[in-house]
C-alpha cells in the first residue's frame, strides 16, 4: 500500500520483534471493515447486536483487570527527567525500551498484526497530523476506524515523508502488572503493551492527539488541548465559537452537544457541536485563533447518558456505535447502563458477562454491583450527532472567540468570571481545580489541581506547558478572550444552585456579548464578574438575589485557594513561569 521506506522498515522491524503469523493492512473500505467485524463475532471478540434497533451496533467487554486510563503506568520517556516534569511519570528512554523489548517479544505469535494508516484531522489540510498504529486487536481496529480517518488516502498524503507518528500495540498477556503506555515524544513514538482498553490502546486518542501532539505543539508553534469546541448560532444565523476545558465529572460532553433551553430554540438559537474532547489550535492568516477537532468520532462514558442529561450523545450511539463493558439486555439484544432510564432489564448479563440481577445493585459498590461498568463506553461517528457542525470537516477549522476553563467548586468559583487578560487567563488555566466529589475515591471536597485539564495529558514539563500558554499568547494578534465557569456552585444544604445542562447557554450568551464589547462586567480581586440583571433569567426559578449569590467572590475561601495554588505550584516545579508567579502574588495582595 505504500513504498515509503521509513514505514516499511519500520513495520519489518516491529513485526520481527513481535513474530505475527501475518499482517493485514487496513484500507479504510467498508468491504474490509465489515469481513472484520464478521470475524471478530465469530471469536467473541465483539458481539452482534439487534440490528433493527441498534443498526451498526456491536458489544465488547474488555478483561476485567482493564477498565480505565492508567495514569500509574502511564510514561513520558525524554533524555531527562526534567524534560518530562515532575507531574508526569518518567523513565530513561534506553531503559524504557530495554523493557518494552522483552515484553514485545513474540507477543504476536499465532496473531495478525494490523496496519492502520490514520489521519488526526482532515487528510491534506494544515492541521493533519498522521500516525501508523500496529496492532492485535481488531476491536483497535474497529475503534480507530470510528475515531479517526483511516485509509489509503493517508499514507498518499504521507508519500515518502518520515514524518508520522509511530504507534505499537499489543494485547499480550493482558497482564496489570507489565501493563505500559509510553510516549518518546523526540522519537514521535507511542507504545503501548498489556492492555486492551480503549484509553490505553487506540494511540490516536489521548496518545497522540494531547501528550505527543502537545509536544509538537510547542516545537511547532500551535497548541493540543483537552477541550471542547461548540459554535453557537444566534437569530440572525450568525455562529461564533467557543472551546473549553473541564475535567472528568464537570459536563463537559453535555455542553458540547447543549440543547438551548425552550424559549431560546423559540426564538432560533442553535448550539453546534464541532468536538466533545479535544482542540487543536493555530493562528489563522486574520491573526485569531483557529480551532480544529482532531478526531473523527466520540469515545464517551455510557453511565448518566440519557434522554434528559444528554439527547444528543444518545442519539448518535443509535447506530454504527461500539459499546464496551455496559450491560447485555438478553431480552432484546440491546444493551443498557445505570442511568439509561428507570427499566433495569431482567433478563440481563452485566459488564464482566455475567447474569446480573439489577434488585442487588448497591450504589457503595458500583463496580461489583452494577450492570454496566462506571466507565463504560460507548464509541461513536461524529457525524451522527444530531447537532454535528457543519463545520466539522472544515479544512480551515473555525475561529474562536472564547476559551473557557472550568472547575467544581461548592463555594469559592462564581458562576462566571473573565480574565484581565491573556497572561492572567493562562494563570486562571493553571489553577484550575475540582473538588472531589463522593463518587471519587478518597474524601469529599479534597480540591484537585488540573491546570488546563491536562494533568495527566501534557507531553512534556507542566511549567514548559505553561510557558508555551504565555508565548502563544504574544504570537496571536487577536487573541480569545479567557473565562472561568463553575456550575456547581452549592447553597448551605449542598444543593446546587444553578440548574446547568442547557441553561449553561445562558452564560455563555453573556461571555460572546463581552467578547464583542456588548456586556457589561464588575472588576473583581479574581477578574471581570457579570452584573446580576446582565445574565438572561427568563424562564428559570431563580431571581436577582440568587443570581448575586451565584456571582459573589468569597474573599476568605480564595485566599484559603492561593495557599493550595502555592503548594501545588511547589509540586510543578521551578519550571512555572515567573510571570505566573507574580500573577499569584497579585492575587492575593487584591484578595488581602
């Protein structure tokens, strides 16, 4: 399929570390896809769902000892440790490879060794990126189908260039304890042995497109980011766009593909969703800021997806979708998850395969007890997405108008907040913070740092990353303007005060008014704060006086955070920027 010699020398080379019996290259055909699919139900691997309610649908379970992302075993390998920061689990790359080595060794025996040629973004445009991942699995292969752009088309566009990125995954043994996700960013190489979870081992996703991607962005003058991007459409047909970053458990996929609350659909408000999880970003010719989604489909958790928290996501896992680890209705051949609706099947096999009797669910003991997995996923083709952008395949991208980081927080973050400016934006992104909540292990209320919501996603040292921030921000000319959300905020009982979900629109009507020099705001000690009546309240249960309660700054549980920030500012490292640090100090001189 392709001459290029750095390719085919590469693939010699890994095939005879890992002795396949033979090697299949994947063309991106539908005929090739489906012959796949047939072999893979033939094995168990996948089953066949009822194809007259979920056409194109399939079920997989993963072993039981991988379920998740694991961040322990997780590695940046850079020629020192420095250059991978102390956020990120490093090891010597020599040492690295030493290990993987013996790992790999004939981990193919008596197995096909599939060869995906896929495209991050669009084949051919200025943002495409395009990787190699070799795998064993043809669950992999069937997800990177889904998730990214997979065929011919690539490795054409790739020609006789070096540049790609190198991606090896084998299933192995399955074995936790020599389970590795490695990354040589210098070496533009994604590793990966031991697992079969998609997280782990479809290297296009958080591999390639945040930890390896986010390297390049820097070398290269743009920028990876763990964020959404959703165009909203007023009246008039105009659409301007927004990306924002959250961590896991702040709504970030339902504010993706947000429904506009009743009396704003009336009157002809859209939402648009371009992507639900990441960003890549590039000054555009005009001088703004030009967003792109890297991925070609949706990889989201099942449990809490319905009809009311989230219609759209639900609706696009109606067809061609790939569900891992949710429950098995044998009733019908569907499947369910905790949080579907309130009709548990009673003829059911739960995520491990086992008959599941749903009267035995105990909420304390979720995995043992529930039906699906709590990270049970579903993956899916973004185009079909009800609200899917018409932009979504724009070799161009589209430009943003606002970058928003948010966070979970009872008290101490107001609904809403703007930065001063660029610089005082990337310190609201580097402090970023949620607080644990009881579904998280641990205790209640513990507040997490996960600056830019990259934590465990940045490719390279965390103060070099903040760094980067700052540059980007002298080379964009008509840079975006910076916001901090927080719909969690909660009253003395601990209930939420705001009711989120589509009325998030609300605020976000007010951040594109202050972008456009239309809003008015109060200056705060943390940034630029709306003036209550300035939010448009029409149809909610709330009035003024909530609204300024929503909107207050508490003085004394920010100046409890700045004593957090500086611990965890110790943690990263003397790599943060002095600029940031003096952005602290005068955080706190305005709060005292």
């Amino acid at each position: 399929m392709t001459n290029n010699k750095y390719v085919l020398s590469w693939i010699d080379e890994m095939a005879a570390m890992t002795q396949p019996d033979k090697i299949v290259w994947i063309d991106g055909t539908e005929e090739q896809a489906e012959a796949l699919r047939a072999e893979a139900c033939s094995t168990g691997e996948i089953i066949k769902l009822n194809q007259e309610k979920l056409p194109g649908c399939y079920l997989h379970r993963t072993a039981v000892n991988d379920v998740a992302r694991v961040e322990g075993r997780t590695f940046i390998c850079t020629p020192t440790k420095e250059e991978a920061g102390n956020i990120n689990n490093w090891m010597d790359p020599q040492e690295m490879y030493t290990k993987l080595k013996k790992l790999y060794t004939g981990a193919m025996k008596g197995r096909t060794m599939y060869v995906i040629p896929y495209s991050m973004g669009v084949v051919g445009s200025d943002f495409a990126k395009y990787g190699i991942e070799l795998t064993d699995s043809i669950y992999v292969v069937l997800n990177m189908l889904i998730m990214t752009r997979v065929g011919t088309n690539v490795l054409e566009a790739l020609g006789d260039s070096p540049d790609y990125i190198k991606g090896l995954h084998a299933k192995a043994d399955l074995d936790e304890e020599n389970r590795y996700i490695v990354h040589f960013p210098q070496d533009n190489t994604i590793m990966s042995v031991n697992s079969g979870y998609g997280g782990n081992v479809l290297l296009g996703k958080k591999c390639f497109a945040l930890r390896i991607a986010s390297y390049l962005g820097r070398k290269e003058g743009w920028m990876a980011e763990h964020m959404l991007i959703l165009g909203l459409e007023n009246p008039e047909g105009e659409v301007r766009y927004i990306s924002a970053a959250f961590p896991s458990a702040c709504g970030k996929t339902n504010l993706a593909m947000l429904i506009p609350p009743e009396a704003f659909r009336k009157k002809g408000y859209k939402v648009w969703c371009v992507g639900d999880d990441i960003a890549w970003l590039r000054v555009g010719k005009d001088g703004r800021l030009w967003a792109v989604n890297p991925e070609n489909g949706f990889f989201g958790v099942a449990p809490g997806t319905n009809e009311h928290s989230n219609y759209n996501a639900l609706a696009t896992t109606r067809k061609d979708t790939i569900f891992t680890n949710v429950c098995h209705n044998l009733d019908d051949n569907t499947v369910w998850w905790e949080g579907l609706d309130e009709n548990p099947p009673k003829n059911a096999l739960n995520w491990r395969g086992e008959k599941w009797d749903y009267t035995k669910y105990d909420k304390s003991d979720k995995v043992g007890t529930s039906g699906a997995h709590p990270n049970s996923r579903f993956t899916a083709k973004a185009v079909n997405c009800p609200c899917i952008s018409p932009e979504f395949n724009s070799m161009a991208g589209v430009p943003i108008d606002a970058i928003v980081f948010g966070g979970r927080r009872a008290k101490t973050a107001p609904l809403v907040y703007q930065s001063f400016n660029w610089q005082h934006g990337t310190f609201v992104g580097s402090i970023m913070a949620s607080e644990t909540t009881a579904a998280a292990a641990g205790a209640v209320g513990v507040v997490r740092r996960d600056p830019m919501a990259m934590r465990p996603f940045a490719g390279y040292n965390m103060g070099d990353y903040f760094k980067h921030w700052l540059d980007m921000g002298k080379n964009i000319p008509n840079p975006p303007k910076i916001f901090h959300v927080n719909w969690f905020r909660t009253d003395d009982e601990g209930h939420f005060i705001w009711p989120g979900f589509g009325d998030n629109m609300r605020v976000l009507l007010w951040i594109l008014d202050r972008c456009a020099g239309a809003a008015d705001a109060v200056e705060t000690p943390i940034g630029f704060v709306p003036k209550a009546e300035d939010i448009n309240i029409e149809g909610l249960d709330i009035d003024l006086n909530v609204m300024r309660e929503l909107l207050t700054v508490d003085k004394a549980s920010w100046l409890e955070d700045v004593e957090n920030i500086k611990e965890f500012y110790k943690l990263v490292g003397d790599h943060v920027p002095a600029e940031l640090q003096e952005e602290l100090v005068a955080l706190e001189a305005r709060l005292g």
